[in-house]
C-alpha cells in the first residue's frame, strides 16, 4: 500500500504552491487504495438499531468487521473488539446487510437479514454485530483484507447505515466514509480530500460547519462526534480508542465567541478570551452525542428557546487522552422528549403536527466551495 500524504504533509504542499489539480491527483491515488471503510456512528439499545449494509466487489469476497465500543458517556474510552472475519467466499459483487447492534436476529449473529439466499455467498454461523450488550455507541471499521481490487481500482468496498429507532419507526442514514486500510481516515489532509467536505479538520482551518438551529423548546438537535485520525505518530483509526476532540458553537467563523446567532440577526454570545475554549466546550473521547443545549452557554439557550438561529460548530483540539483536532459529526434533529414522549411542534405558531421527526445530516466543512461556504 502507498503511504498516504499527511495532513501537515498535505499543508506545507499548499504552502509551496501545489495546484489543485495535483490535489486532486493525490486524492485519486489515495481512493485506488482504500479497501476499507469507516461507518462513525453506532448505535446499541434495545430502542435503537444500527442496519449496516455493505457492498463487496473483492473476488476473494472477504469482510472484516472491526468495532469499537463504549458506555454513552463522552469521557469512557472505546474498546477495540479486534478484527473478526464474516465472510470469505471466493466471490465479488455481494451485498450483506447485518444489525450491527444485534437487536434483529440475535439468534444468528444479527445477520444476513432480509432474506439473504446466502446460496453463492454464504456466511455460515458467524456474528456480525458487537459483542457489547449494553447500551452502547461506537464505530465500525469494515475491510476486505487487502489493497487489491478489479481492475487494480481499490474501490471494492461501498456502505451504508439506517439509524432506526425501533418503537416508533423513525429513521435516518448516512454512507460509510471510504479510508486506506489500517490507514489515516481518508479526507483528513485538511478537507480538500474529502469530496464532499465530510472532515472537520482545525488542523489546517477547516475544522468549521455551518448549521441551522431549531427552536429547543420543541426540537432536540444532538451531534454524534467521532474524532478521526490523522495519522500524526503513526496513530491510525483502529487507534482512536482514546482519541478526543472538544466541540462547541460559535457565531463567528473564527470560533472567539460561544454562542450563536438568532432568528433576527442579533448575536447572542459569551466572549471567553483569552481561554483557549469556552466554559461550554465539550470534550468527547472515541465517539460520542451531544445535544445543542449542552455546548452553549445557558444564557444563549434561554434568549434562543423559542425560536432557534443560526452558527459555527467548531472543532477543536480534545483534552485528554490521544488529542486530534479533526471529526466527522452527524447532526440530528428530532422531537422525542427524553426519548419517551412525543413532543408538539408548530412551525408557524397555530398549526401543530405531533408525529415523529427524525433528521440526520452530515456536517460539511467550510473548506470546499458549496459545503458550508458562508
């Protein structure tokens, strides 16, 4: 496998002129070697199932499963659960699809699920979700065992996960983030490797997302915070298990205010220089979810309960730990109250719907033209 370019590598290019065309070039050759993938977020409950469906196109049709696992609190490290084999059948182009969580068919490993024929790709007795039985979050990291691939392209591996609250039904995805194998997480040279923005990186300046924030009277808005690896010390994802980054909002780019903006252009916000972070930073160790309400100041949430605004999530460098400066987070909005009871919600004040919403969106950050540019 080639070594991947740095992060800081990856800067000091820039710094000597490098076009985006050869950034572009490098980041061409870091996806022909990524066979493997990297799913941030994961969930287990007996209320909330993970559905992880992967697309194998390896002739040897090899899948590894890698979880690491913790309690939902943000300062336990994770447990790495080790490399187990699900499959090696000797043939590309199958699609498994698996409960990472093990809420369905816990009985046969949680896997394959919808009817799987199983006839040219089989599986056999094996157990595809984690071993932990509590309630839990984590990350997966899935790979095909090599660096090989048709037609030498290395784009074996494609992933998706459905986020599935069981109770109610309510629902939201995301794609699995492609990475060189036992490598740095692809994206994380500063974003301009990640296509789509998807790296939060402080390392370079690009550790920045712009967000709209509803009102937290009637809506929970909470962020899944995964710190990635940039590979600084040899350190690699399957590394992070006591990697941290610290999160907080911002009206500004520039992150020196806590706090955001409301509804009617006015900046509600506490300065906190010369503090390196705000009092309502939080810190998240290996994988984490924090609500809105938790990395603002309780001034701002109360002048913003009824109506919202908008601001910067920012990241920045952990407090303990392996300290990375770089995460990917996943924005969801929901209006379940502490997860029981279901909340009213009425956008324009005399219309209300009580149904349930569940909005999952990943945070894109301000370094590529059209994802969060403002």
């Amino acid at each position: 496998m080639k070594k991947s370019i740095g992060a800081r590598g990856f800067q000091t290019a820039k710094a000597l002129g490098v076009t985006g065309v050869v950034a572009m070039t490098a980041a061409v050759q870091q996806v022909a070697n990524a066979d493997a993938m990297l799913f941030p977020v994961m969930t287990r409950s007996s209320a909330v199932a993970t559905i992880v469906s992967v697309v194998n196109k390896d002739p040897q049709g090899v899948v590894n499963l890698n979880y690491f696992t913790k309690s939902p609190d943000l300062a336990t490290p994770c447990v790495d659960e080790g490399i187990k084999q699900v499959a090696a059948s000797g043939r590309a182009n199958d699609m498994v699809t698996f409960d990472a969580s093990g809420v369905f068919l816990a009985s046969e490993g949680s896997g394959p699920l919808f009817n799987d024929p199983q006839t040219l790709a089989p599986y056999g007795a094996v157990q595809f979700s984690t071993n932990n039985t509590g309630v839990a979050r984590g990350f997966l990291i899935v790979d095909d065992g090599d660096t090989s691939s048709e037609g030498g392209t290395g784009a074996d591996l494609y992933g998706e996960a459905i986020m599935l609250e069981i109770a109610g039904g309510a629902a939201f995805g995301y794609r699995a983030l492609n990475t060189a194998l036992d490598g740095p997480v692809l994206g994380n040279q500063g974003g301009l490797l990640a296509f789509l923005g998807e790296i939060l990186d402080q390392g370079i300046g690009t550790g920045v997302a712009g967000v709209a924030l509803l009102p937290p009277s009637e809506w929970t808005t909470r962020f899944f915070v995964t710190p990635v690896s940039d590979g600084a010390g040899g350190r690699t994802q399957r590394d992070c298990e006591t990697c941290s980054v610290s999160i907080y909002i911002s009206p500004d780019r520039a992150g020196t205010l806590a706090g955001m903006i409301d509804r009617d252009t006015v900046v509600r916000s506490e300065p906190f220089a010369p503090a390196p972070l705000p009092t309502a930073a939080k810190n998240v160790v290996c994988t984490g979810a924090v609500d809105m309400t938790d990395i603002l100041p309780q001034a701002v949430v109360n002048q913003v309960s009824n109506q919202g605004g908008w601001g910067y999530v920012q990241i920045r460098s952990g407090t303990s730990g392996n300290v990375e400066d770089s995460a990917v987070v996943l924005k969801l909005e929901y209006n379940l109250v502490d997860g029981f009871a279901t909340s009213t919600i009425s956008p324009d004040g005399s219309t209300s719907f009580t149904g349930t919403v569940n909005n999952g969106l990943w945070l894109r950050n301000i370094g590529l033209a059209g994802t969060s540019l403002f």
